[in-house]
C-alpha cells in the first residue's frame, strides 16, 4: 500500500512504495507521470525526471542524502524535463533515444517548461550516458539491474529490483506508445510483452504513465498480453 509523504514543495505527490522506493508523481495536460527514487543503503537511483516543474532536484535531496545516479527510462518529454537539473543522465544505448531528445523535442514544450520552472534555462543535462541490457547497479543491499527487452526496447527500458521483486515498467506498457506502432512493429512489441510476462508476472508493477502501481492494472494488462 502506497503512504504518502508530505513535502512543503508543492507540484508534485510523493508517496512511500515500501523496500526503498519513492513514487513521484505530478498531473499535467491531464496525464499523470511518475518518477521513482530507489534507495538501497548507500546508493540510490532516480529513474526519469518527470515534467521539469517544480523543484525536482531540490526535492529528491529532501528525500535522500545519497546523490542519485539518473536515468530516463526512454526518450518522453513528460519523463525527462528535468533533465537540465543533473549533470549526467544515463539512457539505453539506442541512438533515437538521445537523438529524440537532443534534436527532437518540440520548441514550444522547451519554452514552456523554462517558463514554468524556476532559474535554470535549457533543456538538457550537462551529459548523457548509455546503458544497455543487463546493467546492474549496486545500491547497497538491493542490486538494480536494467532491463531492455530487445522487442520493445523501441519505448526504452524498465529496471528490476529482484530482491524485492519489483519491476519499474517506465511505458513498456503504455497504450498511447504501443498504438504508435506500425503494424509489424506492433506484433513483434507484443511478443516481447509476452517474454516479460512470462518474466516477471511474479513481481510487483510500477508505472510511469497513470496509476503508480495496482494489482488490478497490472490483471488488466495479463489478461490483454499474456
């Protein structure tokens, strides 16, 4: 059961996961998104950005007093505004990832979200990093690793803590991101959601589009893929 964590920031909803992992969770054109702080005990990780309102770094440093090693889950502006705030963010190793955010963000969601923050100007981070399959990440006590199934890698990666068994999907499922799909795309995308099932249907789900977490989401979406 989520608990929520009260914050004198304002924007975003924080809430407590259990096992070391913060959601972080903002409304925005009508759609939720959420970033998560995973801390094991000396290391944490900060997968995605969120929108870039609010005080996101400032926040995450009430929230920890490791310094999170950041990474964007796949290449959405709604995933990664944030991004200007860190020095280095770390991204699968799929070229349209950084070309995506680097050359195709549109202007006017970079104008927007440098109105609507505080300070900084610019859009990106100091530095990106590549990452690929398999990537683990030692926190202390829990090992992160990534995984990019290479069927769906197209809507980057999700991260697996095993020994909590939790597994941050990022869109993996997302509707809106599988309907963009062409057709042959599409089937392919679905087999790699089968493997995943297959792989993880024992693990507790969390999302970075709509509801964080939920064992009716994630029944919905073993009926549809399974």
């Amino acid at each position: 059961m989520l608990k929520e964590v009260f914050h004198n920031l304002g924007w975003f909803h924080v809430y407590d996961c259990g096992n070391g992992t913060i959601a972080i969770s903002e409304n925005y054109k009508d759609t939720k998104t959420t970033s998560y702080l995973i801390s094991g005990d000396n290391q944490s990780i900060l997968l995605d950005t969120g929108c870039g309102i609010g005080r996101m770094k400032k926040l995450i440093f009430t929230l920890t007093s490791t310094v999170p090693t950041v990474f964007n889950s796949h290449a959405c502006a709604y995933h990664s505004g944030a991004n200007k705030k860190f020095e280095l963010v770390h991204i699968l190793n799929e070229a349209h990832g950084i070309d995506t955010l680097t050359h195709g963000v549109q202007d006017d969601w970079i104008d927007n979200q440098e109105k609507l923050t505080e300070f900084e100007a610019g859009f990106m981070p100091e530095m990106f990093s590549t990452v690929s399959n398999g990537s683990k990440y030692a926190l202390g006590g829990k090992v992160i690793e990534i995984v990019a199934n290479d069927k769906t890698k197209v809507n980057g990666c999700m991260m697996a803590d095993h020994e909590n068994k939790s597994l941050f999907c990022g869109d993996i499922f997302d509707e809106a991101c599988i309907n963009a799909l062409n057709e042959n795309e599409k089937q392919k995308y679905l087999q790699g959601l089968k493997e995943i099932i297959n792989q993880f249907k024992d693990y507790t789900w969390y999302f970075s589009t709509g509801d964080i977490t939920g064992d009716d989401k994630k029944e919905a979406l073993l009926k549809k893929y399974a």
